[in-house]
C-alpha cells in the first residue's frame, strides 16, 4: 500500500478532498492528512504546517496553484515518489521541480485513479 500525504485536507464532506483521505483508507492506504483548519476525517487528526513525516509514497493535492509555492520545499522535502495533481491543482512550475528531483508527476484524479485500479 502507498503511504499517501493528502495536502489541503479538510472534513468538510463535501469536498474532494475529504471524499480523497476516505476512499484512501478504504482502499488500504496509509493516509496522513494536511490542512489549514482542524479537523478530522475517518478518525484521523488533520495535521497542519508542514509535518515530519517520512517514507511518503505520494503526495495528492487539493490545494490550487496560488497557495503550493509555500509548499514547495516541504513537497520536495518529502521525496515522494510521485506527485498528483488532482483537477484545478495544476501547476508547471512545481511539475518541473519535481520532475528534476526525479519525482513522477501525474495529472489526474486521486479518485477515479483509485476506482478504477490504477493508484
């Protein structure tokens, strides 16, 4: 399973977001969530800031292109193996850095990703 870093959790059930960190851990997954606002979702603490955490699999936004720059060294800090920008949360400049740290970068939904087997 893929330990998975939500960035822009929230427990809020009707964001994508949330409906992410859920279908997560159904599916098996470790999930580690990272919001702005407290919270939980499925029983999981949403953590805020930019937390230790290691051996992070991938790293699935929901948060737009205008707030990741302050992100950007925490994301490459974690050296995920893959980066997922889900729909609204494209950004070059951060695919480029990424991508030159050796970090695969996706552009697709964490969701149907994960309906439909290929997460």
């Amino acid at each position: 399973m893929k330990k998975t870093l939500v960035l822009g959790a929230t427990d809020n059930p009707t964001r994508y977001a949330f409906l992410a960190v859920q279908r997560l851990l159904r599916f098996g997954h470790e999930v580690v969530p990272v919001g702005i606002r407290n919270g939980q979702v499925e029983g999981l603490e949403i953590l805020h800031g930019t937390p230790a955490v290691s051996d992070v699999d991938t790293v699935t936004l929901y948060v737009g292109p205008d707030r990741q720059p302050p992100y950007y060294d925490y994301i490459l800090s974690l050296h995920p193996k893959r980066l997922i920008f889900n729909p609204g949360t494209e950004n070059p400049e951060l695919m480029q850095l990424a991508n030159a740290q050796g970090i695969e970068t996706v552009e697709g939904c964490t969701l149907v990703m994960l309906s439909i087997g290929s997460y």
